[in-house]
C-alpha cells in the first residue's frame, strides 16, 4: 500500500514537475488541461517562479522515487515529510483563496489539496519496520 502512495506521489511530482519546469507557459495557462486554467486566475505570469514550482516538483519526484527504489521505512517517510512540508500550505494557501475558482474547480481544489496532504501523511504515519541495507543484505544472504 505504502508503495502505491510513493508511486502516486512520484507521478504527481513528476508530471507536475516537468511540466512546470520546461513549459512554463502552458502550465501557467493550462493547469489542469481539462478545466480552465487554475495557475492564471492567481496573478501575471512569472516564468522564474513558475519554473521555481516545476523544479520544486521535480525534486519532490525524485526524493520519492529514491524512496521507491531504496524500500525502506526511513526513506518512505522522509519522502512524505518532504510532501507534507509543501502539500500543507500549499493546501492551506489555496483553501483560503477558493473565491477564484468555479463552483466545480473549488470543490476539486477543496479535496484533491487537502488529499494530496493526507496522502503524504499516510506514508509517514504507516506502521513499519525500519529496515537498513545491512537488515536487506542479511536477508538475502542463503
């Protein structure tokens, strides 16, 4: 379970992330593509702060992935720490602004931000034993 949350999380950074990074103005005037744009409604374009976002997301992407990949406790949570330091106020800021929105894209806002948190939060708070690679490395030993 924990795995599909990461992978979830990996996709969304990931996405997300190159997007914003390396079409910055198509993210800035078609996120989410299949509502109207939700980037624009907040201010003029600013390429730096948008490329900012996409390589803040591709960061998040990456940490995940090396969570993934190392499979262990420790490293799960601390890729949905680092989740749970972004996705909180970015929720927050944007649950406070849902004024700008569509009736629908306010109720998308209002569970797919707060969802993303809670996502992360999942994977911090799941049970686990810590493994380390010498627990790994005994275990694959014959």
């Amino acid at each position: 379970m924990r795995l599909g949350i990461l992978t979830m999380l990996a996709l969304t950074g990931l996405v997300v992330g190159f997007w914003a990074a390396v079409l910055p103005e198509s993210f800035y005037g078609d996120f989410p593509v299949i509502r109207p744009s939700w980037v624009s409604l907040d201010g003029p374009y600013n390429e730096h702060l948008i490329r900012d976002v996409g390589s803040m997301f591709l960061a998040l992407g990456a940490v995940t992935i090396g969570a993934i990949v190392v499979r262990t406790t420790t490293a799960a949570r601390l890729a949905g720490v680092a989740w749970l330091v972004f996705s909180v106020p970015h929720a927050i800021y944007h649950l406070m602004h849902l004024h700008v929105f569509q009736p629908l894209d306010q109720v998308i806002n209002a569970v797919a931000l707060p969802g993303l948190a809670l996502l992360a939060l999942a994977v911090v708070v799941w049970p686990g034993k810590v493994s380390t690679a010498v627990d790994r490395a005994r275990s694959r030993v014959p």
